[in-house]
C-alpha cells in the first residue's frame, strides 16, 4: 500500500472513529499537562547519508527543522500533522529534504513517546562546484521513526489541563527509493497544550465549579 491509500484510509478511519466517540457518554479525564490541542515545533542536530543516481555519498551533517500541530485522541495516543525541513552539507556537496505527513504518538509508559510517521517528501543534491546552479533531486514516502522523554516542569497541576513541555528526541528519517536519503537527528522539541474544559475532567466539585479556570 502507497504512502498516499495509507494517509487516506488513516484519515477515513480517524474521523469515523471521532464520529463515534462523539455520540457515546463524555468520559470524564484526570487532569494532566498533555491533554487537548497541541502546536510546537523543534531544532536538532542532522547528520544524513544519501543515494543518488546509484552512487552513494559519504555522510554529512546539518539540521533539522520541524513543526507540529494535532490533538490527543486517547490518554495514550496523539494525532498530528508534521512540516519538516532537513539540510546536511559537506566540503563540497550538499543535500536539502522537506516533507508533510501524518503522525501517532503514543505514550505506552509515562514520561516516554514513540512516534510512527509517513508522509511525502523531496530530496534535493547540490554540488559546489558545479557552475550551472543545476541540483538532482527526488521525491517520494517519507517514514520517521522518534523516541523521546517528555518534561512539563510548568505544570501547575494537580486540578489544571494542560501545559508548555519539552521533550529531547532521537529520530531515524528514511526517504526509501532509488534516490534515498537517511538521516538521524537528535533535538529538543517544545510543545504547548491547550488543556480541555473543566466539564470534560474529572475534578472535585469545588474545583468543578470554581470561577477561575
């Protein structure tokens, strides 16, 4: 199955199952920092090895640069979306990717995440010493693989939904092919969590039905 009928089935079974949930009884949630909506992004350190044209490159390094948006859809599961940007160098060529995809989180055991993606993505080679300003390039599925231990040290907790956190991960990137780019890159990724609404949380009823949020 392409990455494309994956993404899509994904999504179908995604909002059947929201459809489905939506009209069974509102389960009440303890609060906790990662809960609701979510957005951040990350900075990390790339370092990538590169097929072209059946040739390939020594490694180089570089960054990687990401930005994350979704939601929680269970206690132990997240939903989101990916941009991502990937750029190594060496003394004389360079390769450049970029991608969206889908992305599942999960949270087996508490503090850690794993998190399975697959979307599209480009690759782009370029050499310095070629004058014409041309670069080879590719594109097709894109896979990462990331594991990473989350901090939510301005949680006020233990009545509130939501928080900012960090967490430093280590991921694989793979962009498979004929023209293939690896990449693994370690960095810090900052997220905030909107938190969701007191009737949605399992509180004491002074909290319940407190003024302040």
């Amino acid at each position: 199955m392409t990455v494309k009928r994956f993404l899509v089935a994904f999504i179908l079974a995604t909002f059947s199952s929201g459809v489905v949930l939506a009209e069974e009884a509102v389960v009440l949630e303890k609060p906790a920092p990662r809960q609701g909506y979510f957005i951040g992004g990350s900075l990390g350190f790339a370092y990538g090895a590169t097929r072209m044209d059946d040739t390939w490159y020594p490694p180089w390094s570089g960054s990687s640069v990401r930005f994350y948006w979704g939601q929680e859809i269970f206690t132990w599961v997240d939903l989101g979306l990916i941009a991502e940007y990937v750029s190594t160098s060496g003394k004389r060529r360079g390769a450049t990717g970029g991608g969206l995809g889908l992305a599942l989180q999960f949270h087996p055991v508490e503090p850690w995440l794993f998190r399975v993606e697959a979307g599209l993505g480009g690759l782009s080679l370029s050499d310095k010493k070629d004058t014409s300003g041309k670069s080879d390039g590719a594109y097709g599925d894109v896979y990462t693989f990331a594991v990473g231990y989350e901090f939510y040290p301005f949680y006020d907790g233990p009545y509130d939904s939501g928080a900012f956190g960090f967490a430093p991960v280590v991921a694989l990137r793979m962009q498979p092919g004929d023209d293939m780019f690896l990449t693994v890159w370690i960095g810090v990724e900052l997220k905030w969590w909107s938190g969701l609404p007191k009737n949605q949380l399992a509180l004491p009823v002074d909290e319940a039905f407190s003024d302040t949020e």
